[in-house]
C-alpha cells in the first residue's frame, strides 16, 4: 500500500531491490542501530512505497549488513547501556530498551553482569540528579518520599533500594551504600 502524504505531490516510486540496500546503507551511516531496527525500517519503507520484482526481504538485508560489520548489535547494547547508565537509569530498563531496540538476547544477556554490577550506581547517580534522600534539600514527608521511590522503579531501579536511598537523610554519605554487596 502506498500512501500520498504531500498532497499535489506525486508519490515516490515503488521500491526495487537496488534502492532498498540504498535506503538500508543511508540508514546505517546516519544512525546506530540494530538488525531488528534496520529490518523493522526496511519493512516499513515497502510497506508505505510499494514494492517492483520479487518479494523484498528486509531481515536477509540487515543480516548481510551485520555480516559486513555495517550493524552490531553488541556495540549498539553496550553504548546503549552505558548512555542510559550515565543518565541513572536502571537494568530493568536498560534491558527493556534493548529489547524493544532489537537486540538480540544472546548480545543483551551479555551485558547482565556489567548490569547488575552498576546497579546501586546507577540508582545514586538518578538520585543525585533528581535531588532523591541524600542529594535533597531537606528531609522529605512520607508522600513526597513515595512519589521519589516510584520515580526510581519507573527509572529500572530496585524498589528496595529506591526506599534506601530514599529514607536517606539530606547530606549523608552514599559512600557505604556503594560498598554494599
């Protein structure tokens, strides 16, 4: 199915084998991505332009590109991982943005130690920056304290954590929390 999207503008020609492996290349230049992204990206480029010659098969694109070292799945996940990590967020969901960006489970499951090794970093650092327990002002109530703690779980952390440094008072040293095993 093609659709016309600028009206008065006659809409792209259908797509062939040639200018699909363009549009793939393209993509890959200006984006990281993964071999589910690329697949999922090639799909839906027939699906809006239509298709000329034998059925096109986008996953046999992104598999070739990932053969060629064009698309790594593993590299994606390990920047992926540590940009979230930088920002705070947790495994849960770090794990959960690999998942849904396409990366394979071999190439995710690989990252779990690394993971769950930062786990109380990470929870930290989204506390620091959200001014969470001991990066906070002055001590919070009981309902400001659970709004925290659910900004935390939704952020991938513990909620036994999250309660932690929550319940932490404003100044204390996180430096034992860290140590914790």
């Amino acid at each position: 199915m093609r659709r016309n999207t600028h009206p008065g503008r006659s809409p792209a020609p259908p797509l062939d084998p040639e200018k699909l492996e363009r549009l793939a290349l393209r993509y890959v230049e200006r984006f990281a991505t993964t071999r589910g992204k690329l697949a999922a990206y090639l799909a839906r480029k027939v699906r809006e332009r239509g298709w000329e010659g034998e059925p096109a098969d986008p996953v046999a694109i992104a598999e070739r590109f990932a053969e060629l070292g064009y698309v790594d799945d593993r590299l994606y996940a390990e920047s992926k991982a540590s940009a979230m990590a930088r920002r705070g967020l947790g495994a849960r969901r770090v794990r959960d943005a690999l998942r849904h960006a396409g990366v394979q489970e071999r190439d995710a499951e690989a990252l779990a130690p690394e993971l769950d090794g930062r786990a109380r970093a990470t929870a930290v650092e989204f506390a620091r920056k959200r001014r969470i327990g001991p990066f906070a002002a002055a001590e919070a109530d009981r309902v400001t304290m659970a709004k925290q703690v659910g900004a935390m779980v939704r952020a991938g952390h513990a909620p036994e954590l999250a309660w932690k440094i929550a319940r932490m008072p404003p100044g204390e040293n996180v430096e034992p929390l860290l140590d914790e095993d």
